[in-house]
C-alpha cells in the first residue's frame, strides 16, 4: 500500500524548532559544564547562519568538537584512560537529559572498537571508534558520539575534527571505516547570535567546501547527489592514534561578531530570495514513520496546539482563523491516522512471516499461528487519534457556523458523526446549519434525534421545534417519540432482569486475572501474551487442583530440601481459599438453574423407546490428532466467549 504524501504545517513546524532548540540548549549546558568548546556543524551551522532557526527536514543537531579538547578533558580524568573520559562524557550528558544511542549495525565488532558481539546486533554506538590492527583501547580514535533528548526525541551527534597533514578532518560520515572522511582548511568556531543565543558556528568557507558554492539556497538532496556537490570528500590513506597527551594546535582567528553580522544578515536575504518561489517551506512528500514529525505523541501535541489555538481565535471572535486552525488540526490527525493505519500493516505484515516460517517448520498446509493482541501503547494511540478527530471536527462546525459557511457545518458534522452518531453538539449545529440554509425538514430530524439522544432533556431541541412546527404538533409528536422510548426501555429492562448466568461472571473474572497477569509482566520487562496462551500456559497456577496435580508429578521440586518453581505467595492463599468455595458455590448454583430448566420444560420420560434406525459410531484418533483436536476445541470456546 503506497503511503500518501503530507506537507508539514506551520504548527508542525514551529513545535519542531522549538523541539529542536529544547535539545540544543541541553547539549549546550552539558557541553558547558565539562568545559568542552564546540561549534554547530553542517546543517545546524546552515541554520545559524542562513536561516536563523533549525531546518524543518532535518532531525538531528550536529556539533563538532576539537580532537586536542577532548584530549585535555581526559587529561583530567583520574587514570586518563578513554574508558573514563567517554564515561565521564556520557554521565554528563544523561544528567542533563540525554542517553546514549543503540544502533544496529553490519560489523557490531568494529563498530564498538572491539566489542565482540554477534552481526546485526544493537550496540552502542557512543562513540563510534576506529580501531587499527594492534591498537590497544586507549589508541582508539572517537569519531562520533551519538545522543538522543529524551524529552524531545531529537539526536545530538558529537563530531570529533582532528588535525592531519596541515588539514581539519571529520570521519563522522563513515570515516575510517570506509576510508572515506571530510577534509577542510583550518578554522576557528565563529561566533553567532542564534535563537538570541550567542554560540559558535562553521564558517561559511567550510560549508562552501561541503556543500557547494550556493550553499545558501535551500535544498533537499539524496545521499548521492549531496556527494556529487563536496569538494571535500578525500580517501583517508591513515588516521593516526587518539594521542591523550596532543597539544591544542594554532588555528586562525575567527571574525568577530559585529563584523560578522553584516555577513549573516547577507546570507540571510539571500536565502529569503531562494525561498520566495516555494508554495511551502516543506514540500510534500511521503511519511518517514522514523523522522520525528512521524511520531504519534509529536502529532498529538501539533494537533493539540491547532486546537487551543483555534479556540483562543473563536473566543476572540475570529472566527475564519479559527476554521483554519481547526482544518490544520485536522490535516495533522489525517496525518497521524496514515501513520497508525501503516505501522498497523507493518504489524501485520511481520505475523505473515512468522505464521509462514512456522508453517514451514511444522510441514503443515496452513499457517495457523495466532496473531497477537497490537501493543496497548498502539490502541491507546488509535483512541486518542479519534478523540483529537472528534474535538476537531465539532469545533470546526462551530466556526463554520459563526462564518455561515452551512456546506462547511454539513461535512464537518457528517464526518463527526460517523465516529459518534448519537453526538449532541453535531446534531443541534447541523440543525442550525439546515434551518439558515432552508432546510427545514433536515433540521427537524436532528432537532428530534437531539431530543431522542438527551432523554427528552433538551430545552435547544424544544425551542428549535417551537419555531419550525406549531406548538400542538410538537406536544403530540413529543409524546409520541416519548412513548416510544420507554416501551424500548421497558424492554430492555426485560431482558437486564433476566438471572445472569454465572458462567459468564467467571469469565469476566478470568479476563480480569489474565490482564493483572499482562500488567505485572510489562512492569517485569517481558513479552506481551495473548489471552488463548495464557489461558494454555499460566492459567492453571491459580486452580488448586492443578497446582496439587504439579506437587505430585514433581515431589522433589517441591520438598523443602529443593527449590519449589512456583513457590505459594501470601496473598495466594487467601485467593485458593476463596477460589475453592467459589467453585462449590458455582456448582451449587449450576445445579439449581438445571433443576429450574427440567421443571419448566418438564421432565422427559426414561422409559421412551429408541428409534431401532440410529446410527452410531466412535470416532477413533492417536495421541498427537487427539491433542490437535483438544487445543481446537479449548480455542473455540475461548473465541466464544471473548
């Protein structure tokens, strides 16, 4: 199923930057506090000095640090060792929010500068080492550390820049590794005022080098595009050994700041040039569900601010820009709904294969694995996603109708009540709609099934009738409907009063143990189970019985000179105590409405001839169809009664 393109809004937007700027000004305090100069890199440097804010299409902030600092900061350290100095740094980090990043990667063992772990396994990836043949640990060269803000799920990525050969080089884009890496003319972190921050950039002749003369227009290229336009993308022939003891190198003064800032803001005209052509900042183009404007929680929190926003207008009396906020809202749960519809195909799309393995493993004809249960995180996303419709689109008819736009109200309303079709605000602002539209006898129908939805409570339903119908007619049609009403009330209560059966109070109560059981193993760290496996697998610790069936299979797991695998917990014995009368009470009360169906029916005579023509057989099966069978039936009547 292709996915649709969306365009970020400018809410979007702006709760991205501000996502953004959260992150960097962590980064920055954390980079502070150790004392580590830095300066902002690549793109981030691009949006300093061209934009003045973060780049919409980008998702992680780049800052590049100087290897002969790094090595001061290990310096200081009590062994000096590289263990201590990227500990101390990752310590750091973490109290200022931030946690290192798994990745998975082709060659875990290079990637970790010699951990030894299996391929394609996560590992950590802060930092991202080279390491030569024969190296020892502490000769290990840091190309990158890699963070993640915990609170706005925006990357930090820590460039190490070395001195080789007179040159600047940065291995961060595969380095060593793939004997690739960038190189640049010496230069000095310029200072800039960012986000009304002062804080250190690339200058714009290192950008120039990277990325081409016209570095100032806003473009989105590929990775191979992007390669095509460097100038500074070199084979590395050799990288020399982290050198703790390295002394800082002279590099060449920067521009200070008031000069500087004539320059910026030239770079800046020029870059609101390049974009006086685009329709968008952020062009369309088709969901990443990896990028951070693909996360549920952040479409939440855009189509949230859409909403107050939206609200605030409405208040205000602004009723067209209220629309407005409200339809972006609505483009972002659009959004957020491609977003759950895919990672739900994706789910789905993962079961297929594991049913199709099993089933080859088994040599069976059919893959009858059953699917499991989507994670609770995933439902509680789909619930909230049709609540923020719902708000929205009941909001949206409000500002349509303060704005007369009666198509406007009809849509909105009609998509509102497809989700809630008993809705009260729908209802009454459609009518609304339809009687200043002309349409009197649509509005009469949402006036009475108004009046039907709030148990004849409306006093907006009734003075709506009053005007569209003579007082009389209304009387009698009101007592009508209301008749109606309570002879389907009445029926109903009929059939409430009916004995309920208990069997289905046990199952109630099953369900309610199987999902105690769900919440303590999520609180434990382990897989989530369907209900049809627990029932198979764990339900059978809470039957006295079988637990008794267990101690005599297995005597010497459960003496007291051995270890006992389900050892009795306290609050165990009080719930067997009441599990055991529970079950004669529920036999008990088996055995009365038996007694109650045979009187009713009438008792059947034992003395009735059987018909001579009856056919009988047995059904003759080996141990293992027996057990196919058994786990079939025992599924059957679990699908029943869930």
């Amino acid at each position: 199923m292709p996915m649709k393109k969306f365009r970020m809004t400018n809410t979007e937007l702006k709760l991205k930057r501000d996502r953004m700027m959260d992150a960097f000004k962590a980064g920055k305090a954390a980079l502070e506090d150790l004392r580590l100069p830095y300066f902002l890199a690549y793109g981030s440097a691009l949006a300093a000095l061209r934009e003045g804010q973060f780049q919409p299409y980008e998702d992680d902030i780049n800052v590049g640090i100087y290897s002969w600092d790094l090595a001061a900061l290990q310096r200081q350290c009590t062994e000096c060792t590289a263990d201590e100095r990227d500990n101390l740094l990752k310590a750091t980090f973490e109290r200022f929010g931030f946690e290192p990043v798994q990745e998975m990667v082709e060659n875990p063992a290079q990637a970790a500068a010699g951990n030894n772990v299996q391929q394609n396994q996560a590992v950590m990836v802060c930092p991202r080492s080279y390491m030569a043949e024969g190296w020892t640990r502490d000769m290990a060269f840091p190309i990158l550390y890699k963070f993640t803000h915990r609170e706005s799920f925006v990357r930090f990525d820590l460039m190490v820049f070395t001195m080789q050969f007179g040159q600047l080089w940065d291995f961060a884009d595969g380095g060593a590794e793939t004997s690739s890496g960038w190189r640049y003319s010496p230069f000095s972190p310029q200072p800039v005022e960012f986000e009304k921050i002062m804080t250190y950039a690339m200058p714009a002749k290192p950008l120039e080098d990277h990325y081409g003369q016209d570095w100032h227009v806003p473009r989105i290229y590929g990775y191979i595009e992007n390669l095509s336009r460097c100038k500074n993308r070199c084979q590395v022939l050799r990288v020399h050994p982290f050198d703790a003891r390295m002394q800082r190198h002279q590099l060449p003064p920067a521009m200070p700041w008031e000069e500087f800032r004539p320059l910026m803001r030239q770079y800046r005209i020029m870059y609101a040039k390049a974009m006086a052509d685009s329709e968008h900042e952020f062009p369309e183009k088709k969901l990443d569900l990896y990028k951070l404007e693909s996360k549920p929680v952040v479409l939440f929190q855009a189509a949230g601010m859409c909403k107050d926003e939206g609200n605030e207008r409405l208040k205000n009396g602004k009723y067209s820009g209220a629309l407005d906020k409200y339809d972006e809202g609505l483009y972002i749960v659009d959004k957020c709904r491609e977003v759950l519809l895919t990672w739900r195909l994706i789910f789905r799309q993962i079961h297929n294969e594991k049913a199709e393995k099993d089933r080859k493993d088994r040599g069976v004809k059919v893959a009858d694995l059953v699917e499991p249960d989507m994670p609770r995180e995933f439902r509680a996303d789909e619930d909230e996603e049709r609540a923020f419709r719902l708000a929205l689109l009941l909001n949206a008819a409000q500002a349509a109708l303060q704005c007369q736009k009666w198509d406007i109200v009809e849509a909105r309303v009609a998509s509102a009540l497809e989700l809630e079709t008993h809705n009260k605000k729908a209802l009454y602002r459609r009518g609304l709609a339809r009687v200043a539209a002309g349409n009197k006898e649509g509005a009469k129908a949402d006036f009475w099934a108004l009046l039907k939805a709030s148990s004849f409570d409306s006093k907006e339903a009734v003075s709506q009738l009053m005007k569209l119908m003579p007082k009389e007619e209304v009387q009698v049609q009101f007592k009508k409907l209301q008749k109606a009403a309570k002879k389907e009330e009445k029926v109903g209560s009929m059939f409430m009063e009916l004995d309920e059966d208990d069997r289905i109070a046990m199952q109630d109560e099953r369900y309610q143990r199987y999902l105690g059981d769900c919440e303590q193993r999520a609180q434990e760290g382990q897989r989530e189970i369907s209900f049809d496996e627990w029932a198979k697998q764990y339900e059978w610790r809470y039957d006295a019985d079988e637990r008794m069936k267990a101690r005599k299979a297995f005597p010497e797991a459960f003496s007291a000179a051995g270890p006992a695998p389900l050892p009795v917990e306290e609050w165990e014995v009080d719930y067997l105590t009441h599990k055991e009368i529970e079950k004669i009470v529920y036999r008990r009360q088996t055995e009365a409405m038996g007694a109650r169906r045979r009187q009713r029916e009438g008792e059947k005579s034992s003395k009735e001839e059987e018909p001579q023509d009856k056919f009988t057989s047995r059904l003759h099966v080996d141990k293992e169809d027996e057990k196919l069978l058994k786990d079939a039936v025992v599924k059957k009547g679990y699908n029943y009664w869930w």
